[in-house]
C-alpha cells in the first residue's frame, strides 16, 4: 500500500517511490543479523513480540502519514517496518527449527516461508481492498488511514500471539 500511497497520494514517481522505500530492505538486514544474535540471549517470545509491536507501530505511522504526507515520516515508518519484519523472521525461523527433526528442516523452513508469503499477500490484498472500498466515501487520504489502522489493530493481535510462544524452545530429539 506504501507505493500506491506515495504515487496517488504524494504524487512522487515510481523511482522517487522506490527511493523512498529503499530504508525497508536495510533495516530488515541489520535487524535480521542483531534479531539473530539477541534470540540467543533474549528468548524467541520476547523477540518477537517486539517485533511485531514494531511493525504494528509503523502501520500506525503510516495511518499519520496519510493524512499528511510527510517523508521523513515516511521513511522513519518504513524503516520501523524492516526492523519489526527483520526481527520477528528470526524468532519465527529458530521456533520452527527447534521444534521438528533435524530430517524435517528442510519442509519446516520452505512452508514458513510459504506461509508468510501467504500472509503477506493476503494483508495487503486485504488493507488494499479495504482502502479503495472507503476511498468514495471518506476520501482518499482517509481511506489509507483507516486502512493502516485496521492493520494495525490485527497485528496487535500478532504481538498477543507472540507471547504465546515459548521462551526458549527445546531442540527436538534427532533421530
């Protein structure tokens, strides 16, 4: 929804668009490699709780921005959104691995891929669906916004869901 934001909303080119994205992917590695590490020390549940507190943080960031289209606002809500994401793959990556065979590892790590690629997908049909369905009736810029707020409040439900996970998995018996 970002892109379509900046080019209907924000009036920016696709290459202007795609600059502004550009925080995303960087914050997503740094946060993946020092996610990686504090896993370890920290515990997956922790991880990624913050994680997703932080994605559901740049959602409502974003819901700001539609309204007043601010590009250092922008860009601090992409950024927030790589540093959620960049966390919480991590945390989710080592919970599954930890809790199949080491001769599962393989199907377990290619269907959470899938699976969030799924989810992924589904979001953001689901926020833009919902967007062009305000659209007529709240214009456009509030369209956005209610958008990105719904997707926050459903990923607050993630954050809750994160803290069901265990602390520390227990690795699972090779066999």
């Amino acid at each position: 929804m970002a892109p379509r934001l900046l080019v209907e909303l924000g009036h920016r080119t696709a290459t202007a668009t795609s600059q502004l994205l550009i925080p995303r992917p960087l914050t997503f590695a740094v946060a993946g490699v020092a996610a990686g590490y504090l896993v370890a020390r920290i515990g997956v549940r922790a991880i990624a709780a913050v994680g997703t507190a932080l994605v559901a943080a740049s959602l409502v960031a974003m819901s700001l921005v539609s309204t007043d289209l601010s590009i250092p606002l922008v860009l601090a809500a992409i950024a927030v959104s790589g540093l959620g994401m960049g966390a919480v793959q991590p945390a989710l990556s080592t919970t599954v691995a930890n809790a199949v065979d080491d001769v599962d590892l393989g199907v377990a790590g290619a269907t959470i891929q899938m699976v969030a690629q799924i989810a992924t997908s589904l979001g953001m049909n689901l926020l833009d669906s919902l967007e062009a369905g305000m659209a007529d009736r709240v214009g456009a810029a509030h369209a956005y916004s209610n958008a990105y707020l719904i997707g926050a409040a459903i990923t607050a439900v993630g954050v809750a869901a994160a803290w069901m996970l265990p602390r520390r998995p227990a690795r699972a018996a090779t066999r």
